[in-house]
C-alpha cells in the first residue's frame, strides 16, 4: 500500500514539473491556412461550372471536366495562400509582450516646490 502511494505522488510530481508555456511565440498562420482550403474549394467549384459550361459533348467530357474542376481548385489555393498571407502579415502578434521604458528622474533639490528629494529609476 506505501508502495502505490509513493509510486502515484513520484508520477504526480513529474507531471507537475512540466513548465506551462502562456505566451507564444511563433507568428500565426490562421488567414494563411484557411483562405488556402477555402480558395481550393471554391476554386473546384468555379472549375466544375465552367468546365460543365464549356465541355458538353459526349467524347471525354467527364476527364474534360474533372481536369478543369482540379486546375480550378488548384489556382484557387495558390490565390487563397497569397491572400492569407498578406493578411498573416498585416495583423500584429498580441502575444509580445511589452518592454517597459528605461527611463532615469531626479527631482530638483533645491526649489520652492520640492519637499525632499527623490531619486527614481528604472530598468
């Protein structure tokens, strides 16, 4: 029984000691990643019409179509990419944290106004 007790409160311990990482670090990719699937498929959709719009003929119509569905989802994704990655790049990270300001005050020491003297600074 002492042995399963100290066993639990030995995996206890090391799952504790594990450090919580709070901010992060790395740039997002949330625009990047999303607008990509979704330029892919609306770019298959948009090729799926036109190549429905264009091909209507009996020889190879199904290769036709799906050749131009699949380029369409392709040039879609590209586009969706560079869009996303020009809104990846637009949007400031929240997660910096801020650098407090190096600053160094003495106050007069001989004045009406003073009472004392103070001397503040900060790094």
């Amino acid at each position: 029984m002492l042995r399963n007790i100290s066993v639990l409160l030995l995996i206890v311990t090391l799952f504790s000691a594990i450090p919580a990482h709070a901010q992060q670090t790395a740039p997002s990719h949330k625009y990047r990643t999303i607008l990509t699937i979704a330029g892919g498929g609306g770019g298959f959709v948009a090729g799926m019409f036109v190549g429905f719009a264009k091909y209507d003929d009996a020889i190879n119509s199904d290769r036709k179509i799906w050749t131009t569905s699949l380029v369409g989802a392709g040039a879609g994704a590209i586009g969706g990419y560079f869009i996303g990655r020009a809104l990846d790049k637009r949007v400031k990270p929240t997660a910096t944290p801020a650098t407090p300001a190096k600053k160094f005050a003495v106050a007069p020491i001989l004045s009406r106004e003073s009472k004392g003297f103070q001397l503040s600074a900060t790094f």
